[in-house]
C-alpha cells in the first residue's frame, strides 16, 4: 500500500511536469509561427539569414522539449505498470474498489483518496478535493447536450479571394457591353473599347480571443471538452464572417418595392441579365412571402430540394437569415436581391485555432483568430431592397 502510495505521488509529478512541458512547446511553437511568418515579409535577401538562423533555433528547441516530452510519458508509463502490477498482486479486498463497476481510474482514485482521508483523520488528502477540512465527494461531469442550430454560411455565396498581405486593392473588370465590329479580308484591326476597371481597397482587420478550460474540467469530465470549446469557437468565427457580409450586403443601393409585382421587376428588368441573382431575406419578408398566394391561389414560394434553403423565388433560390441580421430590428420585410458573389468579395488573410496551458491557473487557452477584410467590388449586382404588401392586390 506504501509502494503504490509512492507511486501515485510519482506519478501526479511526472504528469505535472508534462504539462509543463507541453505549455512550454506550445509557446515555442507560437514563436515559430510568428517568425515563419516575418519571412513573408523580408524583401532583401541579406535580411532572411538572421530569420532562417532563429528558424533552425527554434527548431532545435522543439527537437529537444519533444525528446523530454518522449522520455516523461516513457517513464510515466512504466510508473502505470508498475502501479497497475501492484494492484494485480494485492490481495483482493485490498485492490482498487469498484473496478468492474462502471468506475473510471478517475473516480477510483478520488474515492481511495476520501478512504485515505477520513482514516487518517484529515491528515492524508491525496487524490481528492477538501474544502474547509470537508471531504468533497467529486460530481460526475456527464456529456452536455448540445441545442441545435441552423446555422448559414453567407461565406458560400460571395467570392472568396485568398490574400497574402494586411492591405492591397484588388482590381474589378465592369461587364462593358461592347461589341466587335465588322471589317473588311485583309483591313487593319479596329480598337476595341477598353475595359472599365475598379480598384477596390481592403484593409484586413484581426477577430480573435480565447477561452479558458480548466484542467479539473478536462479531467473530470466524460467527454471530449476541448472538442467542445473547439467547436464554439468555429461557430463564433462563423457568425463574425456572416456579420461583415451581411453589413456589406445592406449597403447595396436602396429600392423600395411594393407587392409580388415590385419584386418581380427588380428580378426581371433591374439586374443585368449578366448576373446570377439570389434571394437573401429576412426572416418576416420570407414569412410575409411563404404565406402570399398568386391569383390561382398558389403560394408564391416554390419548393426545391435542390437549392440549399429548400425555396426558391421566382425560380432563384431563397436565403433566409434573422430580421436584426439583414435588416436593423424584428419585422423588418428587407432582404438582398442580387447576384451576391459578384457585388462583394471577402478578402481572406488566415485563420486558425490554437491552444497552449497556463500553468498559472492550471488549465489550459483554447484561442481563436480569423483575419478578413469584406467589400463591395460590383454595386450594380443587386439591390438593398424594402418591401411593402400591396394592399390593393
């Protein structure tokens, strides 16, 4: 029982010291990446052999934690084997109660710790909590259910263009509407109209934060918590890019329009026959329409189970987001109409999710950063459009 005892405290040290040296390469690998990425920003060549040095010694670094890394998860365990050998050849009653019933080696230790404590008369507190002298027995941490979402990606229906710089402009070519012309066997060739060509400024700006987990949490809990947090924090990334289309999308040029026939005409004749234009509604308008029916007594929207939204408008599909998310306040009857991936673009600099330990609150920082920029580049490709039902219809 003492050789096991000793063990135990072994092992709770190893695996402190693991921890520490998973922070610590954590760090380390934070410096690689930022040094990898001042790379990109060298320009002479004379400068990149102090950059390529701090590479090669950071590397070096990383090899020498992970042959630490190696060796204590080596040693720890032989230290499990050598604890799980003892408890093999203890007599039975002295084995770990509880194994076979349900028990993980979690709860199994804290409950030989409260064991140990209560006799020992307070004096042994190893592998459980004490508050105020009190033995506190450990709540089982039970998988949390998650509440669905339905969640829209806005991301897939604008243009993504990948950019390596924090700023830059990005040149738009406008549809001309120029022919070629006619000219006679053997004629010199005419000149063609020139191209009409924007240059749209974006400027990336940086999202990011972290959450904090604490180590008990991870431990104690029967289910993949960081997995958890991961996912959250991708669903924040994702309702960040949603919010900066969406502004875009509502700075497009303002059209009142007043019944199904309103619509009907900014579809029809508005737009350029050039463009692929989409519905993007909120919620009331897609309410106020899926509830309208034609003078046959047919609702207005069709289904389609091969658009993504499941609806489709005058035979272009149907994007329903939130009231507050397209429009300002609940019961806004606003939307986007237009071919959405030609009127604006998402610059899109880098994203990614790290996670490092804090060793001061022992735990650990799963963070986040996603770095974009969006903009209107074609303004002539939809309409920000308010409707109003046509009463005498």
């Amino acid at each position: 029982m003492a050789k096991a005892i000793i063990i135990g405290s072994k092992l709770k040290l190893k695996r402190r010291a693991l921890e520490g040296i998973k922070s610590e390469l954590s760090k380390i690998k934070l410096r690689e990446d930022e040094v990898l990425k001042a790379i990109d920003d060298v320009e002479n060549e004379e400068d990149l052999a102090p950059v390529e040095q701090e590479v090669e010694a950071i590397q070096a670094e990383l090899e020498s934690k992970n042959n630490e890394k190696t060796q204590l998860e080596e040693e720890i365990a032989a230290l499990e084997a050598e604890l799980e050998a003892l408890n093999d050849k203890a007599p039975q009653g002295a084995q770990q109660k509880g194994a076979g019933r349900g028990m993980n080696p979690q709860q199994t230790e804290a409950r030989d710790g409260i064991v140990a404590y209560v006799r020992s008369k307070g004096q042994e507190r190893a592998g459980f909590t004490s508050v105020e002298g009190g033995a506190l027995i450990p709540e089982e941490l039970l998988k949390p259910q998650e509440v669905p979402e339905e969640e829209v990606d806005l991301s897939k229906y604008v243009n993504i263009a990948k950019v390596n710089s924090g700023s830059g402009k990005y040149p738009v070519i406008k549809k001309s509407g120029n022919k070629m012309v006619s000219v006679a066997e053997l004629a010199a060739n005419p000149e063609l109209a020139k191209p009409s060509i924007d240059e749209v400024a974006y400027d990336i700006d940086t999202y990011r934060g972290y959450i904090p987990v604490s180590q008990e949490v991870i431990d104690d809990a029967d289910y993949d918590v960081l997995d958890l947090i991961a996912k959250e924090i991708q669903s924040q990334e994702l309702n960040t890019k949603n919010a900066a289309i969406a502004a875009v999308l509502k700075t497009a040029p303002a059209k009142a329009v007043t019944g199904v026939d309103g619509l009907k005409k900014v579809f029809n004749v508005d737009l350029k026959k050039v463009y692929m234009p989409k519905a993007i509604l909120s919620a009331s308008l897609f309410n106020e329409l899926d509830t309208t029916k034609d003078a046959n007594g047919r609702y207005l929207l069709q289904d389609d189970i091969t658009v993504e939204s499941g609806k489709k408008l005058f035979g272009k599909e149907v994007i329903v987001l939130d009231d507050e998310m397209i429009g300002t306040t609940a019961g806004d009857l606003v939307g986007f109409i237009g071919d959405a991936k030609a009127f604006m673009t998402l610059f899109d600099r880098k994203r990614a999710t790290v996670k490092w330990v804090d060793n001061d609150v022992y735990g650990q920082l799963l963070a986040g950063f996603v770095r974009f920029d969006a903009e209107a580049t074609d303004t002539a490709a939809g309409f920000y459009v308010t409707y109003t039902a046509d009463v005498g219809a």
